[in-house]
C-alpha cells in the first residue's frame, strides 16, 4: 500500500498557521484530495468542541481544549460530503500539540481506534507541536496493519521541512 502522500507546502503551511491560530487550544481539522491519488490539496480547520464537552460533563470529559480535543462532528460530516460532491475524500486528519513535542498520544489513538482498529485506516493523522504560539514540529502517523500501530513519517522539525515526493 502507497503511504506517500503528496503533500505541498502549501497545504503544510495551511495547517502550521492554524495550529498558531488557534494557540493556547488545540487546533484540529481535515484535509482532503481526490480519490484513487495520494494528494493532499485542501485544509478544512474544524472546530474544536473539547471545552464544550468539558463545561457539559467534566466527569466524561477531564481535559480542556489546551490539553485534548473533539471535532465537531456535524462540521466533519458537511466536509465529507463537501469533499464527496467533488469526487473527492479524506485524506488526513490533524491536530495540534501546544507546549508538546509531536507524538501519537494515547488519547489520539484513542479517538482514531474507539474500537481497536481506526475508523479510518487509510487515513493519516497529522501531529503538529506549537511551542510559544510558533509551530515546530510535525509528523504524520499512519496505520500500519501489519504491526498493528500507527507509524510516525516527519514534515517538519526545527532542521528543516520534508513534505513527501
């Protein structure tokens, strides 16, 4: 299975100032291409509903919008038939980190295998670290289903940028 996915910096940029943007909270959103291609070609940010959950229910949800987050579902849904009407698809998701390196959490895997196994395997999840309101740091992580576990792939570190081929 291909896992190189084209992604332009451009798009990578998209996401680094959204991160920012959305500094002290995690930032969260989807990027979509066409199908049957590993491209990345369009950054849809979605609200982050983490400090609503939490006002409602602290019990079921403990962590503020600074520490953790939920994507509004009704948001994800018009992107998906957004991206559906134009004979595209989901191609990642993303998230940030604020004041934390880039790593595929618990609480991420959590969200991306409620029941084990990703709800979207071919997916990849993009993790981008902000440190002072100034992006750093970012990897995408895909299922690998023969190790069962996400894989890391860098986009970008305080050395440099890489954004596939």
């Amino acid at each position: 299975m291909d896992r190189d996915l084209q992604i332009s910096s451009y798009v990578l940029d998209m996401m680094l100032r959204h991160a920012e943007r959305e500094y002290p909270n995690e930032a969260c959103g989807i990027v979509i291409g066409p199908k049957e291609k590993r491209v990345a070609l369009g950054v849809f940010p979605v609200k982050n509903i983490q400090d609503e959950l939490h006002a409602k229910d602290p019990q079921r949800y403990p962590r503020e919008a600074k520490t953790a987050y939920q994507m509004d579902p009704k948001e994800v849904r018009i992107v998906e038939k957004e991206a559906e009407s134009k004979g595209f698809e989901v191609k990642l998701f993303y998230h940030s980190h604020p004041e934390h390196g880039v790593y595929f959490s618990e609480e991420d895997r959590a969200i991306a295998c409620p029941w084990g196994e990703p709800s979207y395997p071919e997916v990849g999840h993009i993790v981008i670290s902000v440190e002072k309101g100034k992006a750093v740091a970012a990897s995408e992580f895909f299922w690998n289903p023969d190790s069962k576990d996400f894989e890391e792939r860098k986009l970008k570190s305080n050395q440099g940028e890489s954004h596939g081929h």
